[in-house]
C-alpha cells in the first residue's frame, strides 16, 4: 500500500498556508528573488498575484515620489 496520500502532491502548497507565508512570498516575488510559483489553485493565484501588486504598485510609488523629492531638492539647492 502506498502512503503518499497524505504527502502533498503539489510542492508548493504550503507556499501560502498562512497569512505570514504569504506575506513572505509575495515580497518576494515583488522583489524578484523568487519566481511566481506553479501548481496552485486558481484562488491562490488570485490571492498572490494581487499581494505581488500591491507590493509593486507601492514600490512604484515610494520610486515616483523620491524622485520627485529629490528633483525638489536638487532644484532648492541651485536656487541658493
């Protein structure tokens, strides 16, 4: 008899069995030091995908904002 019934048969579905693993995973992803993992449910999916943007559109953000700062500054400090 085999017992590989109650082994996991997707490696990955443990990735976002709680709410800090997924937090983890999708920093991640965002980062781009962790590929976006295959075999998961549709729902799963869904669920990753929107953290990674989430995570993305505030990096975009912070991004667009310094730069905008720093272009402030750099102006200021020509005009003194």
């Amino acid at each position: 008899m085999n017992d590989t019934k109650n082994e996991p048969t997707n490696p990955n579905a443990d990735l976002l069995s709680t709410p800090e693993k997924l937090d983890r995973v999708a920093n991640l992803i965002a980062e781009g030091e962790f590929p976006f993992p295959t075999g998961l449910s549709p729902d799963q999916q869904f669920l990753l995908a929107t953290e990674v943007r989430k995570r993305r559109h505030q990096r975009l953000v912070k991004f667009i904002a310094r730069s905008i700062a720093r272009d402030l500054w750099q102006n200021i400090e020509r005009h003194n």
